[in-house]
C-alpha cells in the first residue's frame, strides 16, 4: 500500500527544520482539524509558559485527530498561531523536542503566524489542521 502523503524538500531551498516545504497526499480522507489551544476538559486554559500550553494544545489536535481516526503521521499541514514570535523563537528548540516526542520526525507543511490575541486571552498558542487518512 503506497503512504497517502509524501514529504518533498527541494535540494533548492534552505534546508527545513521543524517542517516539510511540501507535502502531497493522495486517495484517503481528508480531516480538518479546527483550532485547539490550551484548553483543559472545563474550558479553562492550563499551562504557564509557552511550550506547557504548545505541549496541552498538540494533545488537543491530535486527541480530534484520533478521534476521527488518524495518528500524527497523517498531519499534511499545521498552522501555529502565536501571540508572541519572539518568545516561539526562544522556545524553538523545546517546542522541537515536545513535537518530536509526541509525533517523531514527521514534519507537515507547517506555517507560524503572530497574531495579536486569541479567543481565551490567557491562551498563548493554537493549533489547527489538515490531514490525510490512508
């Protein structure tokens, strides 16, 4: 059975870290995942820090994504909404390693944007995307 996605990064482009340039998905099924923050089960958004709330809002988009019956490897593209870019800059590294423990090295088409604020104003971060079920 061929993988529904395939992961291309052109030799002609800066080398990627924490993302793939290009991801192709072909048959299967395709998910939307909505925005997940930080949110607990009440509603109420946990975690102090950054990567604490990177870390709860990964769990809530890969909880959807199982729930409809998907596994990290089938994220063709993730946007990450930061409310603050300098400070995901600083957290790189760790938002790297909690990424790579909850999903390996499979890395979707990824994009970071800086917005302003987010729906719960404690929230730090969200996450939504698509993937591809075989």
């Amino acid at each position: 059975m061929t993988e529904p996605l395939h992961r291309i990064n052109p030799a002609e482009l800066s080398p990627p870290t924490g993302f793939s340039h290009a991801v192709t998905a072909t048959g299967g099924q395709l998910v939307f995942l909505a925005g997940q923050t930080a949110l607990d089960q009440d509603g109420k958004v946990v975690g102090d820090t950054l990567p604490a709330q990177f870390r709860r809002a990964l769990t809530n988009l890969f909880t959807a994504l199982a729930a409809a019956g998907g596994s990290p490897t089938d994220l063709a593209r993730l946007t990450v909404y930061a409310t603050d870019i300098a400070a995901y800059r600083e957290c790189a590294p760790e938002l790297g390693r909690i990424w790579r423990e909850m999903a390996g090295r499979d890395y979707p088409a990824m994009a970071v944007i800086g917005i302003v604020r987010l729906w719960d104003e404690e929230a730090m971060v969200e996450l939504d995307g698509i993937a591809v079920l075989p």
